[in-house]
C-alpha cells in the first residue's frame, strides 16, 4: 500500500478525497479534450469519408496513442498489483455478445445522428452549443431509463439472448494471457497510427504528427489516473470505492439526477468526473476565445436527429456497458475481450451509418445550404464537422 494515500484516507474522508481527485482528473479531461478536439466519431469519418483518405489522419492517430498510454498504464498498475482489475466492470462482467454488438452498433449510429460521441458532447455544451445540450439531456434520461426504468427491459433481454458466462478476470487470471492480450491489441494500435500518417518521406509526416500524438498521451494517461484515484487512493477497508477510471454514459445520468436529488443523493467518482470536465472544457473554450452561444437553427440538422441520436447513445451506451471512452479507452485499456467487441461495434455503427447517410447529404447540397430554404439541413458526416 503506498504511503501517500494511506495518509490520505487517514485525514480526510475517502469519498471526499476520491471526489476531489475525480474532479482534478475531469478539469484536465475537458482542457486536453476541448484543445484537441477529441472526437471518435471524426476518426471514423477520417476513414469513411472521400477526403478522409489523404494526408494525415490526425484524430485516428490522437485516439490511438490515447489508447495505447491507457493500456501501457493499466498493464503496469495491474502487474504491479497496485490495483486489482478483476474489481472493475470490464472484468467482472461475463461476456453478453449480442448486448455488446447491438449496443456498441446502436450508440455508433446515435454518434453520427448526434454529431458527437457522449465526452465530445458533453465539452462542446461546456463551450456554449446548446445543441449538444440538449442532446446530453436526451442522453442522461435514455441512459437512466435504461439502467432503471423502462428500457432495462429490451436491455436486459438482448443481455439474455447470449451469456458466455465468461468472465475476462478469469480469463485473465494467468497474467501471461494479459500480456498476450495486451500485446496483440498493442500491436493492433501501433499497426493503426502507422496507417494514419501518410506515405511520405518522415522528414514531412513525423512533425505533423506530432501534436495529435501527444494530446493522445496526454488524454490516455488521465485514464491511469482514474485507476489511481479510485484503485489506489480509495482502496479503503472500510468505505472501498468502486473501481473505475473515465467512461462517461452512467455517469452523466447519475449527474442530472444528483442535480435533481441533491439532498438525497452523495458526490461520487463519476459525478465529480463530469463536472469537472464541464469546468475544464468551459475555462478552455473562454480562455482560447472558443466559447461562443450556439442553437438551432435552418441550416443545422433537424432537432429530432439530435434526441434520436441521443437516444440511442443512451440506450447504446449502457448496454455495451460503456461509450468511446469507458469501452474505447478504459474498457480497451484493461484487455478485456468484451471491451474490443464493444468498440469495434460502435465503430462499425457509426462507420455503416455515415456510409448510409452520406449519399443524401451529399444530393441535398450539404456543403452550401440555401439562405432562402425554410427547411433543417441534411445530415452532416464529413470529417471536417467537429461542431455538434
């Protein structure tokens, strides 16, 4: 047990200390995140997009460094025995596939509709679009109702469809299985920023690229960080913290219904990381001139794309057990064979639904919108269109 945080949990109350790091941890998330722009749904437009097919792929190449540092970090707390991964939801969770694939299917499609995956939402709303506001609201309500309410029974039936009744903690209890897992998805990411810096000489592509690799660095080690804060600092004997590190579906949920409760309800990790990537992206955005008021109007999607992409990040994100950050970064970061399913998922959602879409943006003149036409624009995939 290290010495700090012993120390830690002996002067202060855990839940306040673990909070107060979530926080910390949630301002460094929304500042890295709002600077890089950080958006898995431009990645996949990076790949499916005509123009996404030259030059450097800057957003596929930041969010797989980010992935790497994240597993690097994982691996070595968890051979280190500093935290115990077999208490995170990514382990202790038997492999449901259909729940994994449908929901990891359904958020990819919400991701496009939406304009932005849950985290690029959540730090644009912080920026002043209220569009994305409004959607996180969607979110949170569909999330909740899927946990809890109405829609845990689809959920739980797609859960039921096919339980492996495998669990990856015993998997994984040979830790040489972990280092192979680990290994090959490794190698899978290097493989992967390979491929997203151009075939030029290096003298032209390395510089360049540099800057999306270290906000990747930079994004992926906050995932370690989230594994101390809650494996190390609140490993306490008699008030445990879950473990967990940054994932944002249920969190953002359990935030509007802590805002509503507030008496009746406690600070948690996942609150704590919420609101302080709200603060950070805000601070952000207001400090590098960014932040600018942002609403509806004729030349932006129709609102019921917004809430139907909101939907289904909610109901998508809880039932793959995660979004693009706490499948794709913290799920992926541990291993876990579930997390991989999840991701490549969402992936091939939102990869199938702008394929789909494209073609009707594209007829309907999706670059130059008429002034004079009362009607939403189309849908909007292109990798350019960072603003939800």
């Amino acid at each position: 047990m290290l010495e700090w945080a012993e120390v830690l949990r002996e002067t202060y109350d855990v839940a306040v200390v673990v909070s107060v790091g979530a926080f910390i941890v949630g301002v460094l998330f929304g500042v890295a995140t709002e600077i890089s722009a950080y958006c898995t749904r431009s990645a996949v437009a990076e790949w499916v997009s005509p123009k996404g097919g030259h030059g450097l792929r800057s957003k596929t190449l930041m969010i797989a460094a980010a992935m790497l540092t994240a597993l690097g970090g994982t691996l070595a707390l968890q051979m280190s025995s500093l935290i115990d991964l077999s208490e995170a939801i990514f382990w202790s969770n038997s492999i449901k596939p259909v729940g994994l694939v449908v929901g990891g299917l359904l958020f990819g499609v919400g991701m496009v509709l939406a304009r932005g995956c849950i985290s690029r939402l959540l730090v644009l709303s912080a920026s002043g679009n209220m569009r994305a506001l409004v959607t996180m609201l969607v979110i949170a309500i569909a999330s909740y109702a899927t946990m809890r309410g109405v829609l845990s029974y689809p959920r739980v039936a797609l859960e039921e469809t096919w339980d492996t009744f495998v669990h990856p903690a015993d998997l994984f209890a040979d830790e040489s299985n972990l280092v192979i897992a680990a290994a090959l998805i490794a190698m899978l990411l290097f493989a992967l920023m390979w491929r997203s810096v151009p075939s030029q000489s290096l003298k032209t592509s390395v510089l360049p690229a540099l800057k999306p690799a270290t906000a990747g660095l930079a994004i992926g080690s906050l995932v370690v960080a989230g594994w101390i804060v809650t494996g190390i600092v609140g490993a306490d004997d008699f008030e445990p913290v879950p473990l967990a590190a940054l994932s944002f579906t249920a969190p953002v949920a359990e935030t509007v219904q802590y805002a509503m409760i507030f008496t009746g309800d406690s600070m948690r990790f996942g609150i704590a990381l919420v609101l302080g990537t709200l603060v950070g992206a805000f601070a952000s955005s207001v400090v590098s001139g960014r932040f600018g008021y942002q609403e509806f109007t004729a030349d932006t999607p129709p609102v019921w794309q917004y809430v139907i992409g909101g939907m289904l990040m909610g109901f998508g994100g809880v039932t793959a057990l995660g979004c693009t950050v706490g499948q794709g970064l913290s799920g992926v970061a541990t291993a876990s064979p579930a997390s991989v399913i999840a991701m490549v998922s969402i992936v091939a959602g939102a990869a199938g639904a702008m394929k789909l879409l494209a073609p009707r943006a594209a007829g309907a003149g999706q670059n130059a919108p008429s002034r004079t036409s009362k009607k939403s624009a189309p849908f909007v995939t292109g990798a350019s269109q960072l603003q939800a």
